[in-house]
C-alpha cells in the first residue's frame, strides 16, 4: 500500500483545496484499511459485505481511485464504523451508531 505521503508527492500540481479534500478522504481510507486488518478481514471479504469486487478495495486501499463518501460510508459501517464531521471512530458497542 503506498503511503499518502507518497502519493501526494505524485499530485504536486492540484490545487490546494483540491489536496486539502484528497487528504481528508486518504485519512478515511487508511483508517478503514486499519480496521479491516485489526478484524484480520481479507479484501475480498470486505468487498463481498459491500458488494464490490475486491479489485475495487484494493484500488481503494492502495490509492489507485479516489472513492466516492457513498463508498467510504458502505466500506466504514461494514467493518462497524461510523463516519461523522470529526472523521471516523468505531460505532457504539450497541450497534446503532
């Protein structure tokens, strides 16, 4: 999986707060990759909960495509994680988060 700091090297010429909304949505997919890992999910388990290909997570996770916050909402609630204006935290342990 390449870094953000990588891949951000790569998008010198976007304008800032195109960059600032790339990076917001890079900490949301790192972090959604870091709870699929904790829960030791495979991609294509993953992928299968959301009904994507696991192709699809793999582009996701190693920054090949920008997914659409539908996508990032799908992929955070499967792995029990909610999405709110502060970033992204596990749900409540009551499941109605």
């Amino acid at each position: 999986m390449k870094s953000w700091s990588e891949k951000k090297k790569e998008l010198k010429s976007i304008d800032p707060n195109r960059m600032n909304e790339l990076e917001a949505v890079a900490q949301l997919v790192n972090a959604i990759h870091q709870r699929r890992v904790e829960l030791g999910w495979t991609q294509k388990e993953l992928a299968d909960k959301v009904g994507l290909h696991q192709e699809s997570i793999a582009r996701i996770e190693n920054g090949g495509t920008i997914p659409r916050l539908d996508t990032v909402f799908r992929l955070a609630l499967a792995l029990g994680m909610k999405l709110s204006l502060h970033g992204i935290e596990e749900a409540a342990a009551t499941g109605t988060g």
